[in-house]
C-alpha cells in the first residue's frame, strides 16, 4: 500500500442534462461549494497515494486544462488525454494501457465523490481482488448499475440499470474501481467498451475475483440542476459549521469566506462565497451562492443556487433555482424552479415558474 499508485479519471461526457450549465463548462467544472466538482476526487485520489493521474477529455477540453493545469497545486501530477471519439469508460482506459501497470485506480469525474479511495485500495489488496468495486446506497437504483455482494463481499450480482421489479439491491456501481492493470486484457483494442455494461458481467461469468465495498464519504450523482443544487447543499451540511457574522444572524452549518451583511438571516446549511455583498432584510436558507453575488434588501432566497458574479435585485425571491454564472435578476422578480444559463438578464416586476432561461 506504500506504493504509489497511478489513476486515470473519466472526464469526457457533455452533461447533456445539465444545459444550458453545461454549454459554457464541462459537466466535472461544475461548482460545488465553489470549487469545481472534479477537485474533491482529485484530493481523495491525493489521500490514496496516487500521485499521477490520467484525465480523459473529450467536451470543451481546453476549459479542463485551463481550470487544472499541472495539478501541482493539489499534490498530483496531471496529464491530459484526449479522446476523438467516445470510447466508453473501459475503452477510454484500454487506450491508456502501455502507461498503466500494477494497481490502477479509475474514478469518474463527473459526479461529487468527497470519499475514502484509501480505505478501498486497503480492501482490494486484502481481498487479492482483480477488480474492486465501490459502491454506494440510493434511494432509486434503477437509474444506476445494482450490484448482490455475498457473504465475503464478492460480486454475485450485478444489473445495469434495472426495471423497478427487477430491483434487488440499493448498492450501486459508484464509479470508482481498484484494477490490476491486467484486466483491461480484456477489453477489445479500437471498440467502445464499457465496465459495467460488458466488462465486469465478462469476468463475473469467468468467476474472477471482483469485489465490492461500500464508500464511506459524501457521493453524490450530479446528472441534474436540482442534483447539483443537493450537493451543495449536502456538501455545505457536511463540511460547514455554525458561524458569526457582523451583519448576519445566522443558524446551522455554513461555509463561507469572506462576504459583506448588512442586517440579513442566513439558515445553513448554505454556502457564501468570498466577497458576496447580503443586502438588509435578506433571508437566505438551504442555498450556495458564489464568489461576488450582490443579493438585494428584502430579498429571500431559499433551496437554490446562485453561481459567481450574479445580482439579485430589491424585493425578489428565488425558490428551487439554479442559476448560471453572471445573471442580473432586477427587482421584484420571483423565479420557482427556475433554471438559468450564464449571464442571463431579468427585468422586474415578473413572476416565472418551471422554466428554463438561457
């Protein structure tokens, strides 16, 4: 376990779900307590003794370079790979094979996974696994790759994506995989090719040693606007505490840096970004605002996310929103499940429900 480790992390996907976010970023820039989403896994990667790592680009691949460079500053050596065509995730990784040997970690860039890598390559070795699996619990696995453990934590079982009746499980495929680099023999040169759709049910059927092992840590799929407002949200729950603000009364757990209150409430768990400005009257609950939001007086924003450099004008509410970086809302605007692009402008006085702005 001294050893290090080399990762290779799966960026490439467009986040399709996520548009009008996701036309100006890729999906795994995404901010979750303003950092993008893809940092927390590269720390979790650093904590694991991994110490170079392969990301994977195919959308918008100069914004991951731009926003991440070397890596050095999170302890890590980055290199970029960039893929013409999409490949799937284990074909991505075949194509990094001459470069990988020994253990290899593969992660998927683009969900929140604030968690315990070390603890999972501790268990792999332990297990003389040839592939680990980590997975974690929800509440509608049919959305997602469910996986039947045995007594020993083997995989017995595993059905990508299953019908509500075909359910046997809540454990699911969290895309996070312990490899000896050996299994990619396995995966066919120059096809799309995939872990858990054609790789793991092939060793499954030769009765190889894959495993499996609950995550302890915060995973969350990010596949939606209102599942990236919930990460936030769970992040701001987890990581912040209660604080005191001049300006601000405030109550349960906050991150924030430094912002300006002139006389506001702030119910956590939320998140303020450095250099935000909270206007008199304001009522701020269960949100994350970014870097630089001016939030007007008598303004009540609550469940909703506000990324950096937006104004929030006197008098507005905002409820169940995702908003893009640099909008202006004026005055007297009052959004309900409301999504916006980047740098969207909104006069008031107007009311708008279920939409999706850009």
């Amino acid at each position: 376990m001294n050893d290090e480790m080399t990762a290779v992390i799966l960026a490439g996907g467009e986040g399709t779900r996520l548009r009008p976010l996701t036309s100006t970023r890729p999906k795994p820039l995404l901010p979750v307590l303003g950092r993008p989403c893809l940092e927390y896994v590269i720390r979790a990667l650093v904590d694991a003794n991994v110490r170079t790592a392969y990301l994977t680009c195919g959308y918008r691949s100069q914004d991951m370079v731009d926003a991440l460079g070397s890596g050095r500053q999170f302890g890590i050596d980055l290199r970029f790979a960039f893929e013409d065509r999409p490949a799937g995730t284990a074909g991505a990784v075949k194509l990094l094979e001459s470069k990988l040997s020994g253990t290899i970690v593969v992660v998927s860039g683009d969900v929140l996974a604030d968690v315990d890598i070390r603890s999972l390559v501790e268990y792999h070795h332990r297990k003389g696994a040839l592939a680990t699996m980590a997975l974690t619990t929800v509440e509608k696995p049919e959305e997602f790759g469910i996986v039947g453990l045995d007594d020993d934590g083997r995989i017995a079982r595993f059905k990508e994506k299953p019908r509500t009746e075909e359910v046997f499980s809540n454990l699911i495929n969290a895309g996070i995989y312990v490899l000896e680099a050996r299994v990619l023999e396995d995966v066919p040169p120059g096809e799309k090719f995939d872990f858990s759709k054609q790789l793991f049910p092939k060793l499954l059927e030769r009765s190889e040693r894959l495993y499996g092992m609950p995550l302890t840590g915060l995973w969350k799929d990010i596949g939606r606007p209102r599942d990236l407002l919930e990460a936030n949200i769970r992040m701001a729950a987890r990581k912040g505490s209660e604080i005191d603000v001049e300006g601000a009364r405030t109550c349960g757990p906050i991150v924030a840096t430094r912002f300006r209150a002139y006389g506001c409430r702030i119910e956590g768990p939320a998140y303020v970004g450095e250099g935000a400005s909270i206007g008199r009257g304001a009522d701020l609950s269960g949100c994350a605002v970014g870097d630089r939001v001016d939030v007007g007086e008598d303004t009540t924003i609550a469940d909703s996310m506000l990324m950096d450099g937006c104004t929030v004008g006197k008098g507005s509410s905002l409820s169940g929103c995702v908003i893009g970086k640099e909008c202006c809302i004026g005055d007297d605007v009052h959004l309900t499940n409301v999504l916006m692009g980047d740098r969207v402008h909104l006069d008031g006085p107007v009311e708008i429900r279920d939409r999706t702005l850009e």
